[in-house]
C-alpha cells in the first residue's frame, strides 16, 4: 500500500483512506464503537484524533 500523507491530503483522499480500513461498527443508545484491527497503519493518527475529539466534547 503507498504511504499516505494526510497533512497534504484533500479531504477526499483521507475519507477514502479511512473507510478501506474495514473496521466493525456498534451503535448503541449512547455510543458509537468502532473496533479497528491492531494492525491498522493509521493507529497513531486516528488516536490523536480520538483525544481531539474528546477535548471539544469535555471542554462544552
């Protein structure tokens, strides 16, 4: 697979990226879960955006 470099990335191709992973998706009443594999190469990315997201959901 060809190394992806999101910082340069248009929106499409990091969409595109992110939805190829193949991940298994749990709704409930108050969640969303997504189970990733532990091999996904974009582990590190999808954390720092993970704790983002955690931050502008505590901060209000």
């Amino acid at each position: 697979m060809v190394e992806v470099t999101f910082a340069k990335a248009t929106v499409v191709t990091i969409r595109l990226s992110l939805l190829k992973l193949g991940a298994r998706i749990t709704v409930s009443i108050r969640r969303i879960l997504i189970a990733i594999a532990t091999a996904c190469p974009y582990q590190d990315i999808l954390a720092i955006a993970y704790q983002r997201i955690q931050a502008l959901t505590d901060s209000g």
